[in-house]
C-alpha cells in the first residue's frame, strides 16, 4: 500500500469515524512499513489536507454541480487538489493517481475524478479574494463560519486573522530537561552526539529542537522528555516547592505532573489523577522512565474531593478538558468538529472541576486552571465566574499565550491563591 492510499484510509477513519488525526497517523504508520520519504509524504498529506480542509472543498464546489459525493470521493478529490496546490507533486501524478484509487473502488467513478480534477487544472486556483470577511477567512484558514466570527470578536479582524494563520504552521518539538535522572550540561551533551539541534528559550531546562529526539539516548535514559513550551508555563505559575503536597487532578499524558515531580526534586506528595484507565498506564510508564515518585489514581476529577480531607494540598493543578482551540496545529479535525453545544458541555464540565479543585486547596493554598483553548468563554469567563462565587479566592496571575508569539500551542492559565 502507497502513502497515498494509506492517506485516504487515514482520512475517511478521521472525517468519517471521528478518529484522532494522530492516533491514527502513528497507527497506520506502526502498521504499514513505508520508507521514511513514504512516511514523511503520507503524514503530509494527512495533516496538511486536514488543515485545509475547507479550501480545498471551495476549489471542488465548482466542479461537483451541485451533486453530492460519498465520504471517500471527497476526500480523494481533496487529497488530489492539495497535491496540486500545495505540495511540489507534478499535476499529472496527482491526477493519475487519484483516477487509479477511484478506479479501484468503483470503475465508473474513474472519469469523474478525472474530471473534475482536470477542469481544476485548467482553471487554476479560486481565490476567495472579494468575499465577505467572515467568508473569505473561513476559507483561507479552513475553519468555520462561526468560529471565524466568535474570534474576530474576541481578538478583533487583524489578531484573529494571525491566530488563524498560525494555526497552519508547523510546530518546532520542545523539550524539557528531566534533572531527575541527570544535569543539563550532561544531557545536552549527548543530545549533540546524537546529532540533535537545539536551542534555548524563554523558559529554564526548556529547548526547541530539530530532528526526532524519541531514539536518542538521552530520551531513552529519560534525561530529556517531549513536553510543547506552554504546558510548561502552567507549572512554572504553580511554582510547586519541595515537601509540599500537590495534586495533578486531569493528569494525563503526565507532563506536567513529572515537571511538578522535577521542581519538587521527588520530595513531597505529589498525585496524578485521570479519569481513563488506559491513560493512568501510559502515564505510568512515562513516570517510569523519567524516575518520577508519584501516586496514580483512577479518579473523574469532579469526585476527587471525596478522598481527601478538605483543604490538604498545597497546590493544586486543574488542566481542565476543553475544546482545543490552541492546538489545532497538532489535530485539525478539532476545528471541523467543535460545536456551541459540545463547548457549553465543556463550559459546564470545567465549572465543575474547578468547583471540586477548590475544596482541595488548604488556606493560603494555590490553584492554577489552565486550559489549551483560545475561547474566553472557557478561560476568562469562567475565572470571572469563578471568582464571583468565592470571595475567598484572589487571581494573582493570568496567562494566554496565543500560538503565534513563541511558535506553541494556544494556552490559558490562571493562579488563584485561597485567603487564610
């Protein structure tokens, strides 16, 4: 099977059995042993047809006449048309290819792709130049009406525009040094044996890289673990200090829970909770490699308060569930699939943790709610809300890092201190 086969596979599990784009990406690619070209061409195709999703779909309209095409006919037109668009891929193979998968399927369907992708061919790129702003940003960046609206009044036309922007951008891999297993000079040493670029940033022990790190010694010894800049940030404002006890409540995959350890120097009651069972294990075995000393509980951070006595930790973490607006980068799907309904869900599941988080934090304790979504409804809405509710809780920090200013993921934080 080719990478171009396998990303019409990828695409119908993604758009059509709402699976996670790099769930499926790393599945398919386990599965199917394609050369590291192949690979690196097939997890193109996936992220990059994703991210344009509806651009693409402006460039076909036309073409269809108004009938409507199976799943799996639109995305093989859309993975066609992004090669022709967007990737260095002469027309022709594209086309052939594209007439070839169609073939395989049904025979009859052969001409039509042929079609349709030749009249794009000859007609060249639509531009959405002269469209209404919403429009015209909804189709540039392949996102929905709606949010393209809820954004511009949010950030305004000119800030929402680079949000969307750099959305499409490819992310650099952040690392963070584990001092649990070993100093930084030591690590970084053998990062540039292995041939690893590096560079430091705004952030201590945290360094942007090129290549992949997943194979080099140091990650394997867990010296270094893979951890995006602003999750980072979210336990730098916990500020956690050793002997403390401190609380993880929505854990999982556990980076933050294993800085939290890092700062502590493993010193302390540290907790990680997460409500998946199959997430708990993962996170385990991450706590494994990188010598963290902490405790896992299977546990819905809402009922956690139910196995503490109120106010024991001194810290507390609540990275709460939310639409995902600031990684869209890393799973584009988000964007096609969010809903008002599904965010006021969310508004409403985050409520309720923070509420649990709260009876949790002893006098004088701190919680930081963080979330990586650009919405206000779910960030500053709801520590106004929050605070509203206790007068006995003070905002002394608030954080959003949008994904443009330090190439990372779009990220809300706020620390909120309990009175004595």
């Amino acid at each position: 099977m080719n990478a171009r086969e396998l990303a019409l596979i990828a695409l119908n599990k993604i758009t059509v059995d709402r699976a996670y784009s790099n769930i499926t990406v790393n599945d398919l690619l386990n599965k199917h042993h394609l050369t590291s070209e192949d690979a690196s061409f097939f997890t193109k195709l996936v992220y990059g047809t994703l991210q344009n999703l509806l651009y693409l779909n402006y460039q076909i309209e036309p073409f269809l006449k108004g009938r409507k095409q199976k799943p799996w006919v639109q995305n093989l037109l859309r993975l066609a048309v992004y090669q022709m668009l967007f990737l260095e891929v002469p027309d022709y193979a594209a086309i052939n290819e594209a007439v070839l998968q169609a073939k395989k399927k049904a025979a009859a369907l052969g001409g039509f792709v042929n079609a349709v992708l030749r009249g794009i061919q000859r007609n060249g790129r639509r531009s959405p130049e002269g469209l209404a702003p919403v429009k015209r940003l909804s189709v540039e960046h392949s996102y929905p009406e709606w949010l393209v609206q809820r954004y511009i009044q949010e950030y305004g036309l000119e800030v929402a525009e680079r949000i969307l922007a750099s959305e499409k951008d490819e992310k650099p891999l952040y690392i963070r040094i584990n001092r649990l297993k070993g100093g930084e000079e030591e690590t970084l040493k053998k990062l540039s044996e292995a041939g690893v670029a590096y560079a430091e940033t705004h952030l201590p022990f945290a360094y942007r890289t090129e290549g992949t790190v997943q194979k080099t010694r140091a990650f394997l010894e867990g010296l270094i673990t893979i951890q995006d800049l602003s999750a980072q940030h979210a336990v730098w404002m916990l500020a956690p200090k050793k002997g403390e006890r401190v609380i993880d409540l929505c854990a999982a995959p556990g980076g933050k829970t294993a800085q939290i350890a890092d700062m502590m120097e493993n010193e302390g009651e540290i907790i990680a909770c997460d409500v998946h069972p199959h997430k708990l294990e993962l996170m385990e075995n991450g706590f494994r490699r990188l010598g963290v000393s902490a405790k896992t509980k299977l546990l819905d951070a809402r009922e956690v308060p139910k196995h503490f006595p109120k106010g024991y930790f001194d810290r507390v973490l609540a990275d709460a569930p939310c639409s995902g607006l600031g990684v869209v980068s890393r799973r584009p799907e988000i964007k096609y699939e969010l809903s008002r309904k599904k965010i006021k869900e969310l508004v409403q599941l985050q409520k309720e943790i923070l509420e649990a988080a709260w009876e949790l934090v002893k006098p004088g304790g701190v919680l930081v709610y963080s979330t990586c979504t650009l919405n206000g409804e779910e960030n500053e809405g709801q520590i106004e809300g929050f605070l509203a509710r206790h007068n006995d809780a003070q905002a002394e920090e608030e954080k959003k890092i949008l994904p443009q200013e330090f190439a990372s993921d779009g990220f809300y934080i706020c620390k909120l201190r309990r009175s004595i």
